[in-house]
C-alpha cells in the first residue's frame, strides 16, 4: 500500500508515520517492518517514528515511543493473521490485557519478541484500515466482520473502520 501511495501527490512532508508493531531483531533482518516500511516509501519526505527494539531494555524503548505517540492517529493500517491477531496483540499473550499502557511488550511470537501499540492505543484512530488477503484469512475475516472478541482483532476499536479484503480471504 505504503508502495503505491509513495508516488501520489501527497503532502509527504507533513505526513507522520507510527509503526503500531516491530520484532526485536536486527535493522537489517528481513523480519524488521521499518525495514519495508523504508522501501515502501522511497524517496517520500515522511517522517517515521519508529519502535524502539534495538534498546536492550524493551520495556524501556516501550515507555519511550509511548512518549511519542499522538492524542489521536488520522488513520490506522491494520492486517489480519490467520489466527486473528493484528499488530502484535496475539491469541492468548498476557498483552491482550494491558490497559494502562500505549505500548507494550507481546511475549514470543513466531520466535520474536515483539513490541506493539496497545488496544487503548488503537482506540486512538479516527478511521482503522484493514487490508486483509488470502484464503488462510477466511476465518478470521469472519470473525473480525462478526465483532467475535474471541480473536484479539474483535477487540479492536476505533471511531470508524472499513475493512478492504481480497476475494480469497472473503467468508463464503
């Protein structure tokens, strides 16, 4: 999306950019969102605020980027796994129920450490923007469109949201 939207006329200049999730690895491992998220915007003039992972103290980077974050965001992106998480708000991790933090710290996930914007951060969007493709998404698109909080993605919030699927992720 980040690919496409680089070559409009978008005032890039005044445009901010909030990772809402990153894994703790290296800059330069392929795993690293910032690292696409870079590419992704080419030669933009936008400013990206990015997570600190690289602080050997995650709770401390987690408590930093806190700082930086907004009294609310114009639009939050969000993708959808298969298991129903988003961000890194994951089934059945311990940070599915901080609620006194922007930011925190997800226990292993797919052999990462992660560190994710929380859902009183999420709340904080004016519009979410799901962008959900491919059939192993089929149940979980299900769920999110049913507002089933049995899925970390159902417990999201936000003032509005649309989601944009592909076909094969569609719910018969």
């Amino acid at each position: 999306m980040l690919s496409e939207l680089s070559s409009d006329a978008i005032a890039w200049d005044r445009t901010t950019i909030y990772q809402v999730d990153e894994r703790a690895v290296p800059e330069d491992d392929d795993l690293r969102n910032l690292k696409h998220i870079r590419a992704a915007l080419g030669s933009t003039s936008a400013t990206i605020e990015a997570m600190d992972v690289d602080n050997p103290d995650l709770e401390t980077g987690a408590r930093e980027y806190a700082t930086r974050i907004p009294d609310f965001f114009d639009l939050i992106h969000l993708g959808l796994g298969p298991d129903g998480h988003c961000a890194s708000l994951v089934p059945n991790d311990p940070v599915l129920n901080v609620t006194d933090r922007l930011v925190a710290i997800s226990g292993p996930y797919q052999d990462t450490m992660r560190m994710t914007l929380t859902y009183p951060a999420l709340a904080r969007a004016n519009q979410l923007l799901w962008l959900v493709s491919g059939e192993d998404k089929i149940d979980a698109l299900a769920k999110l469109l049913d507002g089933d909080t049995s899925i970390p993605a159902g417990r999201v919030e936000a003032a509005a949201s649309l989601v944009m699927a592909d076909r094969a992720a569609l719910p018969a």
